[in-house]
C-alpha cells in the first residue's frame, strides 16, 4: 500500500512541475513584460538589446516596401531603355 502511494505521489509531483510549462513560448521573449518598472524604462535600460533585435528582426515597413519596389522599377526602366536604343 505504501508503494501505491508513493508512485501515487511522485506522478503527482511531476504532472504538477509540467502543467506550468509555457507550450508555445517565443523564443526571444520580451524581458520587461513582468517586471515592476515602467515599460518605457525598461526598453531603455534593460531590454534595450531585446528592442534592437526586434527591429533588426522586424518585417519590413509598407513605406520602405514602395520605396525598394519603386527603385527596382526605374532600374529595370533603365536597362529596358538600354535594349531598346
């Protein structure tokens, strides 16, 4: 009977330890979410390598998107103006 409760009590134990694991949990994950300061601070001081990674890591903004497509334009404008001359 003591087994049964042991075993009992150590699957207890561990099924306890993983129900708090994150599933899903970003790999990169913003060190001043919880902490007692204020945000702004924070990405100042503490998180502020986190923040540059962010936006080194960041989708490209609509604005810079037109901008790199509106140059390729005028360079494939040019080389088209090149073959037909």
């Amino acid at each position: 009977m003591s087994r049964i409760i042991f075993i009992l009590s150590i699957f207890f134990i561990t099924t306890s330890a993983q129900s708090h694991t994150i599933i899903g949990e970003p790999k990169d994950p913003d060190p001043c979410l919880n902490l007692a300061i204020p945000y702004d601070l924070c990405l100042q001081t503490i998180g502020k390598e986190w923040l540059e990674r962010q936006r080194k890591n960041a989708p490209p903004t609509l604005e810079s998107r037109i901008k790199q497509l509106e140059k390729q334009l005028k360079e494939l404008q040019k080389r088209l103006d090149n073959k037909t001359s």
